[in-house]
C-alpha cells in the first residue's frame, strides 16, 4: 500500500471544508461529508479508483470530484500527495 503524504493547502483546505459544513449544516453533516472525503483518498491510495487526468492544470496532477469537491493530487513513487481539495466553482488553475 502506498502513503498519502497532504500538503500544508490541502490540510487547510480539509479545515475550511469542515469548518463551512458544520457552520452552515451542522455537525452531523460535517462529519459524514469528511468522511468521505478521507474514504476517496483512501480509496485513491489502495488504488480502488484512479482520478482523471488533470494535466492541463499542472503536469502530473490527477482529479477526483467528490460531493462539491475537487480533490487533486500526485501520485509519486510509492505515494500519494494530496495538492488540493477545492470546491467546483473555483478555477483549479488560479489556485493550485
């Protein structure tokens, strides 16, 4: 199994996620929607699914689009990084 290493913006957008969840739909919400987004990165790590290519981006950046989200990452020898977790309607681009 490889490792999942998260960038110092992808553990603050992890933050801003769940912060905004449970502000706006409360704490059970918050919960189930962080759940999913670690069981998609898991799932990305134990190479159970596999992102799209998103190199019009970045070079070597893969997509997963997950509820409103947009997790991006690189896969590198023997892990993963975790770039991004985005909402959709922001430009990938501007901010990755």
């Amino acid at each position: 199994m490889q490792n999942c290493k998260f960038s110092k913006q992808a553990d603050k957008d992890i933050e801003n996620i769940h912060e905004y969840t449970y502000i706006n739909f409360g704490q059970k919400q918050a919960h189930i929607y962080s759940a999913n987004l670690f069981n998609k990165i898991q799932s990305i790590v134990t190479n159970e699914i596999r992102g799209r290519n998103a190199s019009f981006i970045k070079q070597n950046i893969r997509k997963l689009e997950v509820g409103s989200h947009i997790i991006l990452y690189k896969e590198q020898y023997n892990s993963i990084l975790i770039v991004r977790i985005l909402h959709k309607s922001m430009d990938l681009q501007r901010h990755i």
